[in-house]
C-alpha cells in the first residue's frame, strides 16, 4: 500500500515485517502493580513518605506524615488533619513509604477515572 507524505510530496511504501510474525504474542503482559495503584488502593490511611533531594544540602531527606488523599503517575497529594496543609510530594523524589497499618494490595488492580 502507498502513502502520500503531506510535507514533500512525495509517495512511499509502508514497511511491512518479514515473515508471519504474531507481534500480539510478542507483547509483554501489562504490569499494573505501579506504585500510584497501590497507593489508590490506600487512599484515606496515613503514611509516611521519605523523600531525597540530592540538589539540596538543606533538605536532602525529608519525611511526609500525613493521609493518602489523590496519586498519580508522577505525584502524590497528602493532607495533614493536625495543621490543615496539604502536599503535593513528586515520585521522583520517594525513597520509600512507610504504613502504620497492613497495605492494601493487588497486583491486578486497574484505576477507574
């Protein structure tokens, strides 16, 4: 099959694979045990998120205690009740969290929006 490429003009072939390749066989299975999951799965209990920020010689390790409210791919928001505040805390930064309390956990949760 032929394709007409918009920003030259110009028309060309679509590569195919060699040979009677199954690439839906090749795919590796979905991992859906990412931390954001697990963490939505918690949504509500405390935790204490310990945090290193290399760039900082003032706050390199810190530690957040405060109640699971929102996470994402990228981020976790926790909300303190002592003191009212709330945090939006970058995954990037997350050495480890820490439960009072058992983890809720499955390894084939999907999030529902």
């Amino acid at each position: 099959m032929n394709y007409y490429n918009q920003y030259n003009g110009q028309m060309y072939v679509k590569p195919t694979p060699p040979g009677n390749t199954n690439y839906q066989q090749m795919a590796l299975p979905p991992e859906q045990s990412y931390i954001e999951n697990i963490l939505r799965l918690n949504k509500g209990k405390k935790v204490r998120i310990h945090q290193t920020f290399p760039d900082s010689n003032e706050w390199r390790d810190l530690e957040f205690t405060g109640i699971i409210e929102q996470s994402g791919r990228d981020h976790i928001i926790l909300s303190d009740p002592t003191n009212g505040v709330w945090e939006v805390l970058l995954m990037i930064y997350v050495d480890y969290i820490s439960f009072d309390e058992p983890v809720n956990y499955d390894p084939d949760f999907y999030p529902t929006n």
